[in-house]
C-alpha cells in the first residue's frame, strides 16, 4: 500500500480500515481493466462464434456486486435513455 512503518503504527483501525478496503477496490479495478481487454482480444480474434463478456472472463464477485447495486441506483427510464443514446451511437 505505500504507507511508511512509523504511519502505519499511528493509525487508527478505522483509517487503516479505508486504506485497505481503498486499495482493494484499486487492484479490483486493475482486474476489471484487465479482464475487459482479455475479452476485447478474444471477441476482436474472429476465431471463435461465440463471443464472451469480461464476466465470463474472470469472477469478481465484489466488483460484479458493486456495479450490479449501482445500476439498481439508477432510474428505470433513465436507464432505458442511457442504453437507447449507447445503442445509436453505436450503430453509427
């Protein structure tokens, strides 16, 4: 994580407890980065007729979760113009 020997002493569990769940979070999201790329290889090889997604490439269970509530978060017609703007930008 970086953090200096005597700082590390110095904290309280709770700031360790933030910098440890943010520096989870940080390699999850390498992973996530990571399996994206994978997936975008495989799928740009035309080799194979099935395609996969990043979830098929690599679990995550906490960041599937993650991002799964965050789209509950959001509205329902909001969610349908977001997919509708992605959709036609898209195809164009």
């Amino acid at each position: 994580m970086g953090i200096e020997y005597n700082a590390l002493l110095n904290m309280t569990w709770k700031e360790y407890d933030y910098l440890s769940v943010g520096y989870e979070r940080r390699i999850e999201r390498q992973w996530d980065y990571t399996r994206h790329i994978i997936a975008s290889q495989y799928n740009s090889t035309g080799m194979s007729k099935k395609t996969i997604s990043a979830k098929e490439v690599m679990k995550l269970p906490t960041l599937d979760k993650l991002i799964r509530k965050e789209l509950q978060k959001i509205p329902e017609d909001r969610l349908k113009n977001m997919l509708k703007v992605l959709k036609q930008n898209i195809n164009v």
